[in-house]
C-alpha cells in the first residue's frame, strides 16, 4: 500500500513538472513571438500543473487543460488584441487630407501622372481632371502614398 502511495505521489509531481516545462516554453513563445496565443496554453498548463500536484487523474488534467485553453481563447483574445494590439502603423498621408499645395508636374488623369509639392514634401498625385504645374490645389484623399487632389 505505501509503495502505491509513494509511486502514485511521484507521478503527481513528474506530471506537474512537466505541465510547468509546458507552460514555461508557452510563455517564451509568447514573449519571443507575440501572438496571443500561446499565453493560453501556458494559463491552461498551470491550471493542468495545479490539479498534477493535488492528484487529480491524466483524465481530469487534460480536461482543465483544455477547459482552459478553449475559456481563455474565447472570452480573453480579442478583448487582449483591441486594448494591446495598438493602432498599428500610422498613415503618413492621413495628414495631408484637407491641406494646400501646389501642382509642381502637370497632372494628367488619362496617364495618371503628376507630382505636387504638400508642406515642402513632393507627392506623386491624381485628379478628375487635368491640372497644369503651378495650379493651387487642395487634398481630398490618399491611395496608398499618391494623393487625390482637386482644384482649390
């Protein structure tokens, strides 16, 4: 009986152990590629490490493991990735929008070439209709880094 008892107890601690090397590899995931995901696994291997130690079954075990994991993922993720994820890269042209400049390279929307000069900064740009060097215009909107613009 005390053999029983002290291989059932080894067990339990091999079994946590190994649930904590899980969580810990987890964890430096997480850190080295931040993704939000394998900081689940980790939670769900401790949850699994505490039930190893006080004796629960490999049954139960895998079970909080998975409770967890699925728990977590579910009502923790998205909430995580809108308040860390951030604003990602900002846009360099949303600025621009609404401000003055002046048509350096006549702009021609059958081709779609032409260049204006925005707060000292030459932009490639577009417009409905032809617009010659010199002309005053206004920013409407970006495509990526060419500017829309309209006479102003």
């Amino acid at each position: 009986m005390w053999l029983w008892l002290l291989l059932r107890t080894w067990f339990s601690q091999i079994t946590a152990v190994v649930w904590l090397v899980l969580a810990f590899v987890s964890f430096v995931i997480e850190v080295s590629i931040p993704h939000f995901g394998f900081a689940f696994v980790g939670a769900g291997a401790l949850v699994a490490a505490a039930a190893a130690f006080f004796g629960f079954s490999i049954p139960f075990q895998l079970g909080a493991f998975i409770v967890v994991v699925l728990a977590s993922l579910v009502l923790l993720r998205s909430a995580l990735l809108t308040r860390l994820g951030g604003q990602g890269v900002p846009s360099r042209t949303a600025a621009l929008i609404g401000r003055d400049g002046l048509v350096t390279t006549d702009i021609d929307p059958r081709i779609g070439t032409g260049r204006v000069n925005i707060g000292g900064e030459d932009w490639a740009a577009r417009s409905a209709g032809a617009l010659a060097a010199g002309t005053r215009v206004r920013v409407i909107g970006a495509d990526g880094i060419v500017l829309e613009v309209t006479n102003s």
